[in-house]
C-alpha cells in the first residue's frame, strides 16, 4: 500500500507542545513484557538516539504532530539485528527537547540525543496504517519501527536513574541501569 498523496510530512525545527492525554489500555507488566502484542511482534532494543526529528503531518481536515527517532543498535535483545546498526522509531507525539509539563509527559519526550534507552517497538509492515476521515498514511513510510505509547515502551537512563513508567512495572521499582532492565526484557530461551 502506499500513503495518500495529498497527506503532506514537514519537517519543524522545534517541537509543538501538544499534550494529548489518550487513555492508555491497561496492560499488566506480563502483557508489556510479552514478544507479541495484539498479534504484533515487539522487538527490544539498547541503543543510543543519535537524532530526533519532528514531523507535522497535514491531513485534508487535521494537522497531526510526531517524532521519529534515529537510534543507534547497542544490543538487540529480542532478535539479532547488528549492533551499530541504525534504525529510525516513530513517537507517537512530538518529542520535546527537555520536556515541559513532566506529569503529562511521556517518557518519550526526555529522550535528547545522546540519550541511552531501551525501547520496545513493533516493527512496521504493511497493515500498520494511521487514517483520519478518507485519507491512509502507511507508517512504514515514515519509520521502520514504532511504539505503542510514548510512555510504557521506553526506558531512559539519566545520570544514575532510569525514567521508565513506574506505575506499569511494580516489580522494576528497584531497578537502577539499563543493564537490569535489559536482563528482564531479553528473550527467554
């Protein structure tokens, strides 16, 4: 499939706060932690953002905001893509540099260049599409991966603490580096 031509991708110098408070489906941390989710393989990643790029997308009857993300392979470890290999990771919102409001952030919006992560994406393929009224855009035209929250699906390491949604990993709570957090993301044999 290919996205509708009149859908139109700008690339901005600077983020536009926009809070979207989207209610998230509870998932128990079995269910975020599992390989597949809604029929989607979710891969995991350690890697290292080496740039973020805002995108305005202009649909016919909205203008919709998200970054992409390049991230650079540390250890792949749900599969075994190469480490320094460069892969590119859809937000779902902008990412802010130094986000503003904490409390309605995602964990995304921390992410700066530079930064150390782990992120859970699913890779895209053909039938992950976003669609406002008539109009389709193929996600996999605009990154290879994305994440099903900007908040649940990333772990940052920042300084000698990890930002990761505390609230949906009760048993992460004494967690301290992403070496930790890798060891109970990786894929069990």
């Amino acid at each position: 499939g290919q996205s509708d031509a009149t859908i139109k991708i700008n690339s901005m110098e600077k983020a536009i706060s926009s809070v979207t408070a989207s209610v998230l489906i509870f998932l128990t941390e079995e269910e975020l932690l599992a390989e597949e989710m809604f029929g989607l393989e979710l891969a995991a990643f350690h890697g290292e953002v080496l740039a973020i790029h805002n995108l305005e997308v202009e649909f016919k009857e909205t203008t919709d905001y998200f970054s992409v993300i390049e991230f650079e392979i540390i250890e792949d470890l749900r599969s075994d893509k190469e480490a320094g290999s460069v892969i590119t990771i859809r937000m779902p919102g902008p990412t802010q540099e130094n986000g503003i409001n904490q409390s309605e952030m995602d964990t995304a919006d921390l992410l700066t260049v530079g930064s150390q992560a782990i992120i859970m994406p699913v890779k895209y393929g053909e039938t992950e599409i976003y669609s406002v009224g008539e109009e389709t855009l193929y996600l996999n035209e605009v990154a290879e991966y994305g994440v099903g929250d900007g908040r649940r699906f990333i772990f940052i390491e920042d300084k000698n603490e990890i930002i990761f949604a505390k609230e949906a990993y009760p048993s992460f709570a004494s967690m301290d580096s992403l070496e930790k957090i890798a060891n109970r993301v990786r894929k069990t044999e």
